[in-house]
C-alpha cells in the first residue's frame, strides 16, 4: 500500500481506467467510462491489486460560500477506480480516510465529511462502506426508457384540479429561489445539503442562469393562480452527458418541487408525466435527477416515475 501525492505513470493510470472501466460495465452498463486525467491532491494504490487507484481531493468552504450548500464545510472525496478485488477497494479507501483526517481543521463533527460516489448496483462494495460508518446521503436515478404520450392531455388532468403550469419569465427568479430554499431547507434534515445564511442569494443567481439560456424548460406550478411549485430541466448539459454511456439525449430533472400543501394529491406525478411526454417530442430518451436517499418520499415517489438508481454517494462525518 502506498500514499502519495505524485500521480502513478501514465501506464500504471490506463491499466487501472481499462479495469475500472470494464467493472462499472459489468456491474452497470448505463454508467459512463472514467477518463484521465484525474485530478487530485492525493493518489492511493495497493498490493493487492496493482490495477486498483484511489485518487483524493479535499475542499474547505466558507459558510457564506455557494458549494457549502452542498455538504459539510470541509469535504474529502475519492475516486475509486477498481477491480473486482474487495480486498484492494478497502484498503485504498482505508489509506484516504488516513489521509484525510490530518486535513481537517474544524471541530464540528458535521462540518467535516468523507465521501464518494459509487455505482448503486455495487452490491459487493457495500458492506465495505458499511463496517467503515459511511450511509447513502444522496442518489442520482437514471430513465432509460422513453415515454410517449400526448402533454396536453397531462395539462388537461392539472386543469380539471385548478393547477396549471405557466412558462417561467425573468422576472420568477425571485419566487423560484424562494421555492429552493423551502426545498433545501426540507432536504438538509436528511443529511445531504445544508441550509447555510444567504442560500436563496446563491440560488437565485444559478436559477437566473438557467431562465435566461433555457427559458422553455422551466414552469411554474399554480393553483388558481397562486405559486404551489415550479419544473425546472435542463437539456443535454455536459455534466450530465458525461454521467451516462452514449445512447441519445438527456432530460435532467432540475427540480419538480411542490409545496407541502399540494402533496398528495396526484399533482407530481401529473407534472413528470408532463415533462416526459415533452421531452419525448424532443426526441429525448433518457432522463437524469438527483434526490435524498434518506427523504422518505423522494425514493418512492421516483420509482413510481421510472428511475432507478445509478450512482450512490456515501457519506462519513468524521
């Protein structure tokens, strides 16, 4: 086992891509191939399998900062890229935990945080993160499966209740970043964000990003008038492209947010049948978003939709 900061030779690197890719394969075919290079602060190899890497970077956030809205203050993550060999993933994941504790310099314990994002049909790897006192905070769902239908028709169910959905304008990115800290605020009791001062400041200004480039693939959600939720997509963004295999297109559910108000009466699943059946008009096959693996609805609720999840990120508060 060794830990350095020194990146392994370029030879050493492509071997363990090659094996890590043909693992994520087998265990996911959905999930994209790791490419170099890797950027880290840290890179982790072992004897027990000289194809098996972990490469560490660590960031500190200000509380005022955008990204501290993400998680603890101070973030360890890996990048495991492994084999087969449970034995070699424990021990790369053992020396970045090593590594990572002398990095810390608050006294918060959850300010202070491990983490890495593994495929969620990892069966083999779980017990692994289990004896080390890591928990699922968050997964990313995948549909891979396209939805035909007509969105009108899913208009005309909203509109028998009163609801309607008004395309957003400019001038929402208050009242949507309003609406995002009443869903931050609800998600970071279950352990993934964190509801910091100033979050519907940093809020708005990616909400107005998105309704300045993409205005068509956001809504508002009304009842006889009044705002009760919003949809927000985002369409073929590289971040999300770069999550799946090649195979088509890309929807990424932003956020379809209701208030509490509204829940339970069907309305959700009227609007992501809404925005399915649009994105399928667009010729978009295949549909990404992100939830708390710990909100007791959100799982639920998704699966009922069609996803299933994809990628799996494990928390350590340390």
């Amino acid at each position: 086992m060794a830990t350095t900061a020194t990146a392994p030779d370029e030879r050493s690197l492509e071997r363990a891509l090659e094996a890590s890719n043909a693992y994520t394969a087998q265990v996911d075919a959905q999930l994209a191939a790791a490419s170099a290079p890797l950027a880290a602060d840290a890179w982790f190899s072992t004897e027990h399998d000289e194809t098996t890497l972990g490469a560490a970077t660590f960031t500190a956030n200000h509380p005022n900062d955008f990204g501290a809205l993400w998680g603890a203050l101070e973030t360890s993550q890996l990048t495991l890229l492994r084999g087969a060999s449970k034995a070699a993933a424990g021990d790369i994941i053992d020396q970045w935990i090593e590594w990572s504790m002398p990095q810390f310099t608050g006294t918060l314990t959850r300010e202070r945080a491990c983490e890495i994002t593994l495929p969620s049909r990892d069966s083999a790897i779980v017990q692994t993160m289990l004896d080390r006192g890591f928990s699922v905070t968050s997964v990313t769902g995948v549909r891979s499966h396209s939805a035909p239908g007509d969105p009108a028709q899913h208009l005309d169910a909203l509109a028998a209740q009163g609801i309607t959905l008004r395309q957003a304008a400019a001038s929402d990115a208050g009242l949507i970043a309003e609406m995002d800290v009443e869903l931050l605020t609800h998600d970071s009791q279950h352990g993934g964000v964190s509801l910091r001062e100033g979050a519907g400041r940093h809020l708005q200004g990616g909400i107005q990003t998105r309704l300045t480039k993409h205005p068509e693939w956001t809504w508002i959600i009304e009842h006889e008038g009044a705002p009760i939720g919003y949809l927000s997509l985002e369409i073929d963004e590289p971040r999300h492209v770069a999550t799946l295999a090649p195979g088509g297109r890309i929807a990424y559910i932003q956020a379809m947010y209701l208030r509490p108000s509204a829940r339970g009466s069907r309305v959700g699943e009227s609007v992501t049948l809404f925005a399915h059946a649009l994105t399928h008009e667009a010729g978009i096959e295949r549909g990404l978003l992100g939830y708390a693996a710990l909100n007791p609805r959100s799982g639920p609720f998704w699966c009922r939709m069609g996803y299933r999840p994809l990628l799996s990120t494990w928390h350590k508060r340390v």
